[in-house]
C-alpha cells in the first residue's frame, strides 16, 4: 500500500504529536508500506505566531496537489488541521478522493487559552475540517465523547503506543548526568512550556526536592525568570530523555486539555509513577488501578505528587506495557480507505461552518 500521511507537525519539531507519527510511519514501513510524509519541510515556511519552533508552510496549495498525484496513493491520511491539512482536504475534495483524519491535538482550548477564541468557535471550525472524512481517529474515548457531544461525525477509537526499547525499565531510580547533583525528591515535567500545558500549576505546587523542566516553548522565558530555582532544561534528544525519566521520583502532568499525553506513558515505560488531574489523557493512560496504581489522579495535584512517591515503579511499567506500537499502529491500519473508490465527489458534503 502507498500511503500519503499529511501533516503540519514534523520533525524538527518536538512534540507528542511528532513522536506518534514517526513511530507510526516506522511501523507500517516495517510492515511494508511506502510513505510519503508530507510535511512542512517541502514547503516554504513561516514561524507560527506566539509559539516559536514551529513553522508553519505558507501558501502549501501550490505545490501539495504535484506532490499527492505524482505519489498517487492507495490511502490518504490528513493528521492534522493546519495549513498543510487544509490545502491536502481542498484537493481531495476537489478531485473526488476518500481519506481518513486524526484529532491528535484540543486546539480549540489552545486558542482560547492563548488567544481568547471561544471554544465553540473553535470547535466549529474543527467539526467543519472533519465533516468530509471517512474516519476520524481518536486516541481516547474520554477525547471520543468531547467531539461525539460537539457533534462531529465518524469518529474512531484509535490509541498511541511507546517505544519500550528506547524506554527501558529501571527499577531503582538511575543517576543522570544531564540533571546533576539535586535536592530529593526530583518532580519532573516533559513538554511544551505553553498556554494550554497548565504548567505553572506545577512551577506553584510545595514540594520537597526538585522542580525539573524538560521542555520549550513560548512561555520559557518569562517562566525561568520566575521561577530560577527550578532546574530548567531545554529539549534533549530522546535517548537522553529517557535517563531524565529515569532519574526522577514523580513525573506531574498538570494538563488539563489533552488528547492522549505520550509523555506519561514514556515516564511510565521507566519507571516512574505520574501525578496528574483526573481528565481525559490521564484517566485513559494511567487508569484508575486501586489495588496497583501506575500513578495517582487527584484534583489537588501537591497530593497527587506527595502520594505517588510511595508507589512501586514496577506498576508504572506494567501499565506502559499494554501500549504497544503493534496494537496502536494494526488499528491505524484498518481504519484507512481506499482514496479512490468514492463514486461521487465528496465536494458534495460541503456545509457551512456551524
């Protein structure tokens, strides 16, 4: 099968959405599909405005539709909604072709968040990008019932998996060199440092030991000012990330607005226990075990933190074990159609935004 994956988040860029489709095309080329990644990369490129390492492909139209017929796919998967998304959806709706979409991402809250965009606005425009799509896969059924409530249509239950190789189990707390001598406990934080992270819900919290942030974004600065006594250390490549993983006590994940949350279950395939907010992404990668909790979900997050130091990071792994990439990337698989089977143009479900 040739396959035409679609998106505006690629490498360099360094985010959970990135890490899922690389493992992804990894795992279909392993099974012996061609992919063609469609990526900013092969367009000219612009900074996206209020979040700086991210680019943005600037005028995309003109080039994508050479690139998508010279490929000719058999499937056609937009993974996500940006500039690149939607010059990919204008021409297969133009031209008659099926293809498959993802929700990989709660923009919505993010422009709300860092622009003050109602979230029904946002939802609006992400229903209508969707509409057209013979399946929109999403990582998490809490995820699934958000948009089912927002009426959008076709939507699948997918789900993500983790490198367990890169991310290997340490049954004692490991030394870092990255992370040098700190006070104990370590609280470890892994991801963007922007507006719908919630991370300066963490950066508050009263804690023994040591704050530590992996991770950039547009909020870094004007949070290392304020906060210098935590231990702030910028993006790392991932082999190294897995011995920071490795070497904290607690992993927090403060957010409240995620699809899924990848750096969990990475944390979780080392060893270390998550503290996080009972919501969508926590509650469906970390679960509500009682009796062998892999973390702790509270709504005050400083408990969450203080009680998950008592766990057994043999429970962090076994959970992380039940996210293969085989599961995640075979149900991937099976939710593709085929892109030129339709009979009539899907032109023809063009609604307006509402």
């Amino acid at each position: 099968m040739k396959l035409a994956l679609i998106t505006d988040a690629w490498q360099p860029q360094v985010n959970g959405v990135v890490t899922t489709l690389v493992e992804l095309v990894r795992y279909l080329q392993e099974r012996g599909h061609e992919v063609l990644v469609i990526h900013p990369g092969l367009f000219p490129t612009r900074p996206c405005p209020g979040y700086p390492g991210i680019d943005l492909a600037v005028k995309p139209s003109r080039l994508l539709p050479g690139i998508l017929d010279d490929f000719e796919p058999d499937a056609i998967h937009l993974a996500t909604e940006g500039p690149i998304g939607w010059a990919a959806r204008a021409h297969c709706l133009r031209h008659g072709l099926r293809f498959t979409t993802a929700f990989h991402t709660r923009f919505p809250e993010i422009l709300k968040a860092a622009l003050h965009i109602p979230l029904s606005w946002g939802y609006a425009l992400y229903r209508h990008f969707h509409r057209p799509s013979a399946g929109v896969m999403v990582p998490t059924q809490g995820m699934l019932n958000v948009l089912k409530a927002r009426r959008f249509k076709n939507l699948l239950s997918w789900t993500h998996g983790v490198d367990l190789a890169l991310f290997p189990y340490s049954a004692q707390k490991q030394l870092c060199p990255e992370l040098g001598p700190l006070s104990e406990p370590v609280f470890l934080y892994v991801g963007r440092v922007s507006y719908e992270k919630n991370i300066q819900v963490f950066l508050d919290l009263v804690l023994p030991g040591t704050k530590v942030v992996c991770g950039v974004g547009p909020l870094e600065p004007e949070l290392r000012a304020k906060y210098p006594h935590v231990r702030w250390l910028g993006i790392l490549p991932r082999p190294q990330l897995a011995g920071v993983y490795a070497a904290a006590d607690v992993f927090v994940f403060p957010s409240r607005n995620e699809t899924f949350g990848l750096v969990m279950l990475e944390a979780m395939a080392c060893g270390t226990p998550v503290a996080a907010f009972p919501v969508d992404g926590p509650l469906e990668v970390v679960g509500t075990e009682e009796r062998h909790p892999a973390g702790i979900l509270h709504e005050d997050l400083q408990q969450a933190c203080l009680q998950a130091l008592g766990l057994a990071r043999s429970q962090a792994r076994e959970r992380a074990l039940q996210f293969d990439w085989g599961q995640a990337g075979s149900r991937f698989e099976s939710y593709l159609v085929p892109a030129r089977t339709a009979t009539v143009s899907l032109q023809a479900q063009e609604k307006p935004v509402s």
